[in-house]
C-alpha cells in the first residue's frame, strides 16, 4: 500500500517562461560520426521489441513480445536477455527506466476485484520481485516513467475521467502529487535526476502543453519557450540541471533547456522536417529521432555544440529511432530489420 501526500501549491514558479522567451537556434552540421549497431534480439517466442531506457554499464531496457503478450524485457552487456515478468494478474509489463544500480521502472497491466484491467506502475528490485506501485487515492491507472540513482521513481497517477497527475514516489512507501501548472488541468513526470528535481511537462486548455521542471521541494516551474504560440514536452533531465525534449509549433524541433530554463532549439540532420529529443548524457549529448512526415525516420544524435549526426540503422533506408543515451558513447532504441520487424538495438558511438 502506499500512503499519499499532496505537496503544496506556494511558490509556483513561472519565471522561467518570461525569463527565457527568446531561443538560440544551433544549426546542425552534415552528420559524420561513425557507429556501430547490435541487433538485441527478442525473449524466446517473440518476434519484436522495443528499448526505452539504458544505465551507465549498457545495461538496456524495454519489452518484448512474448508469443501474444508483451514482457518487460532487459538486455545485459553480456548479450543476454531476461524476461522481467508480469503482476500476479497481470498479462503485459513495459520497462521505462533502469538506474546504475539494476532496478527498473515501468509499468504493468493488473486486474482488479472486478475483473477489470488497468495498468499500474510498477517496480522490479534486484532480487527479481516486483512491485505495484499503485496510483494516488480514487485513481485507476498509473506508470513510472524514471528513476534516479537512489531508487526514487516518478511517473503519473490517472483518475477515471483521464485526468493525470505527476507523481513521485518516495522510498519511504508515500506518493506526493506534484501538480500542475496554474490553470492547468494534468501533468506528468518523465524524468528525476540525482539531485530530485523531476521535469515533464503540464498541459489543458490554456496555454496548451508547456514542458516543466519540479524543484525537489515539489515547486514547479515552466520551462521557456522559442518564439510564437507553441507547446513543448521535457523528456530527460541530467545531473546538471540541463533538459531535454521539443517544442512544437508547427513542427516539432529538437530542445535543450539550461539550468535557468532558457531554451536552445536545435536542427535536425539535413534534409529532415521534424525532430525530437528522448534522452540526455551528463556532458548534454542529446538522442532522439529526426525525420519527415511520411519517410522512414532517422536515429539522431546532437553532441553538446548542437552537431547533429544519424546514427546507423539495421537496414539503410529503414526507420530507426534512439530513445536512451548514457556516458560511455553508447545509445539505445529501435530500428526495422531486413525482415520488417522493430528490434531493440544498441548503438557504440566510439564517443562521450
């Protein structure tokens, strides 16, 4: 069981949506790193996969199909694969997040005295056992999106109506609700760093999404904008206090948010349209995927200058898209093989 607090709503900070209006476009140089990338396979029985999430020893996370079903799924750096498994009553489980330590956060279906099915989020500690999270008071539904070197996740609890709000939650079994922006109807929690500040982003009416950050103390604050009427989303968040995501107006652009919360907007490779980032190392190399609508997409790497570089697919001319990256020159993701299918895959880029 866990017990719940809701953090107070003093001290909203707003400050860094005035403070950073204006954005710093990075062009990007023609891409020119050289990678190498490993086909990670499937469980036993499967056919595809999927990789989200990756810690500083290549440790690599996802799920897999397994026969009808998916499986949380975790491939070691020595190659081989484990199947995570499932809630008591659950049929399907999905890994997010994995700290240096081996614990993994994610998410699960359960079914409850009714016999209905909803997904909760979940934990899988060292020993192989896992663990309903559960969700805040009267909610039905919850995911854990990340966790930080201590073992605090956080994620978003969900009423019935469909309204969400982030969560974390704490090692001492509570889940404090952190809110949303004022005027904002939902939020949601994508990432925390060592330090406990979380990032994410708060959307509703008005002014639509906007990404966000949460002090430790639960203050939250938004994070700046580029320039006309846009929306953004944070996904990562390093130890420094530099985030990552996109903005979208009317495409979606690669951005990268300092300390302060002031926005750069980076290119994506030449000739693509649209880009986002998913994940961020702790020199601020940042990973996603850049492509144009209807094309396959390209697995995208941009170093700290804003130099952005593809990185290679399993079959050329098939979409690929890196979800994780960590400090050792490694990323992770997925990308289509020769047969059609989405492999989770690693990437070495010979480079932090």
């Amino acid at each position: 069981m866990t017990r719940s607090r809701v953090l107070p709503r003093a001290g909203i900070l707003i400050g860094g949506l005035v403070a950073a209006l204006a954005g710093t476009v990075v062009l990007p140089a023609p891409a020119s790193a050289t990678t190498q990338v490993t086909d990670l396979g499937v469980l036993p029985g499967g056919s595809y996969s999927f990789a989200y999430a990756m810690n500083s020893s290549g440790t690599v996370v996802g799920q897999s199909s397994v026969g009808l079903g998916t499986h949380a799924a975790r491939w070691n750096p020595d190659g081989t694969v484990d199947d995570l498994g499932i809630l008591p009553t659950g049929v399907d489980s999905t890994a997010n997040a994995v700290n240096d330590a081996g614990v993994v956060a994610g998410r699960g279906s359960m079914r409850d005295a009714a016999h209905d099915f909803h997904t909760h989020a979940v934990r899988w500690n060292l020993d192989g056992t896992i663990d309903d999270l559960g969700t805040l008071p009267g909610d039905v539904a919850s995911e854990a999106r990340g966790i930080n070197s201590a073992g605090v996740i956080v994620g978003y609890s969900q009423q019935p109506d469909g309204v969400r709000h982030a969560v974390r939650w704490n090692l001492d079994g509570t889940v404090d609700n952190l809110g949303t922006l004022p005027g904002l109807s939902s939020s949601q929690a994508n990432t925390i760093n060592d330090a406990g500040t979380i990032a994410g982003y708060s959307y509703g009416c008005c002014p639509g999404t906007r990404a966000v950050r949460w002090a430790p103390d639960g203050t939250i604050s938004a994070l700046g904008i580029g320039s006309g009427p846009s929306t953004s989303i944070a996904t990562a968040l390093n130890d420094n206090g530099e985030t990552a995501g996109y903005e979208t107006t009317d495409t979606s652009r690669v951005a990268r948010w300092d300390g302060t919360g002031a926005i750069t907007l980076l290119n994506p490779l030449p000739g693509d349209a649209t880009s986002w980032a998913s994940d961020i190392s702790a020199s601020g190399v940042m990973v996603g995927k850049s492509f144009t609508s209807g094309e396959p997409g390209h697995a995208a790497r941009w170093d700290a200058d804003g130099t952005v570089s593809r990185l290679t697919p399993l079959v050329d001319g098939e979409d690929a898209t890196a979800n994780a990256v960590n400090n050792n020159g490694q990323a992770a993701g997925y990308a289509t093989t020769a047969d059609g299918w989405t492999h989770a895959v690693r990437w070495s880029t010979g480079a932090n």
